[in-house]
C-alpha cells in the first residue's frame, strides 16, 4: 500500500513538473510574425482546417473560407502568418474590406493549439491592424467575436462597443454568415443582433480628448462583462419553444 501512495505521489509530482515547464516554455516561445506572401500559400489548406476544428471545439459559428480564398490573401499580402522558432505554423489572420474599401475587417484569427496561451493571439491582432491601417488608413475596421479575449485585445487597439447598424451593410459581408451555426439567430434578430460582439475601431476617434476616451473604456469593460448574459438571453429565445415542451 504504502509502495502504491509513494508510485502517486512521485506521478503527481511529475505531471506538475511537465506542466511547469510546458507553461514557462510557452511563456518564453520565440515566434516570427510576418506580412504573408506567395511563399506561404502552401499553409492554406491546414489553416482553413484548423479554423473549422476550432470553432467546432468552442460550439460557435464561423464564416467558412476556402484554401483557394486564403491563398489568394496571401497572394495580395492582406495577412499576416506566425512561426514558431523551428519553422512551424504558429498562428494566422487576413484582412477583408467592405464597402469599396471604407469599412476593413481582420478575419480568421487561429493560433496553433500547441501555442496558445502565451501571448501569441495579441501579436498577430496588434500586426494584423498595423497592416490594415497602412493598407487603408481612412477604413473604420470593425470584427464580430464571441470570444472575451479578442473582445479585450480590441479595446487594447482602440475599438469600442457598437450596435451592427454601425457595421458595413455590403450583401457581401452578411452572406459570409450563412455559414455559421448561429446564422437563424442573425436573421430572426433582422441583423441587429446575434450572439457576437460587433466592435469598431473609427480613425475619426483617434482626435477624441483623453477624458472621453477613458469614459469609452469603462463602458467597454462593462459592456464586456455583460456579454455572457447576453448570449444566455439570445439562447433562452432561441430555445423557447423546445424548453416550453419540457413542461
């Protein structure tokens, strides 16, 4: 008995171990993050089935793109990919813009599973939107998110809260939905409201004075914290009637 609790204490110890470690070599992973080209478009088809497994492990919805679409922003240098130190694909995310080019969008943010934790996600987003803004430095760039991560790296970056009304309303860009699990919801709410976060970063603001800026960061965060309530109430609605049947 006592060689079996001496054999679990030793595993326990040693798992701790590994996840110490793991966690301290993805705190110091050394990765390069870079404007993607034609010499990245063999990546193309991995990421895009890297996106659809990571979206189907969170149970949200996503706008579906082929390798042939990421190739193609790779081609026009409208994305940005990540490696990890020894050459393997770390983290991707490409620039869409609507409205003949008024309204911009950094879609598909994915980080490699073995990489995430670790800071990566914010410096791909932080490139993506240096990219965005030289490429069209008058754009209002907006994304739609279910994730409170990106919601805060986002308010990081200068973007706020807004209702969809303040989105593009390029056909174009709403068809992108179709794809998405949550699309029912899109249209039942007449595309003023979903399960996503609609954020927006308007170079017009950039003159704001300082004291309205910080009153547009307190309403972010708490905008923020009531996310969760928000998706459980478009759930509830979207559920009723089968919820209703139970009794």
């Amino acid at each position: 008995m006592r060689a079996r609790n001496l054999l679990s204490c030793m595993a326990a110890v040693a798992a701790h171990a590994f996840v110490f470690l793991f966690n301290n070599f993805s705190m110091k992973a050394i990765f390069r993050v870079m404007v993607a080209n034609g010499s990245h478009t063999g990546f193309a088809s991995f990421i895009c089935d890297e996106m659809a497994a990571s979206a189907q492990a969170r149970g949200t919805g996503i706008a579906r793109r082929t390798p042939e679409y990421l190739k193609q922003k790779m081609l026009e240098e409208k994305a940005v990919i990540a490696f990890a130190e020894d050459g393997t694909w770390a983290g991707f995310c490409y620039i869409e813009s609507w409205s003949h080019g008024a309204y911009v969008a950094n879609s598909g943010l994915i980080v490699n599973p073995a990489f995430r934790n670790c800071g990566l996600a914010k410096r791909i987003k932080q490139a993506i939107f240096e990219l965005s803004r030289k490429k069209y430095p008058g754009a209002k760039i907006f994304g739609l998110t279910t994730g409170l991560a990106v919601m805060k790296i986002n308010s990081e970056l200068g973007y706020e809260p807004v209702t969809y009304s303040e989105l593009t309303q390029d056909e174009d860009f709403w068809a992108g939905c179709k794809s998405c699990i949550n699309y029912d919801i899109l249209m039942s709410k007449e595309r003023k409201n979903c399960l996503c976060t609609a954020m927006l970063f308007n170079p017009a603001g950039l003159q704001k004075p300082e004291a309205v800026k910080q009153v547009v960061k307190r309403k972010t965060s708490v905008f923020m914290r009531m996310q969760p309530i928000k998706r459980l109430r478009l759930f509830v609605r979207k559920r009723k009637p089968f919820i209703a049947g139970l009794f």
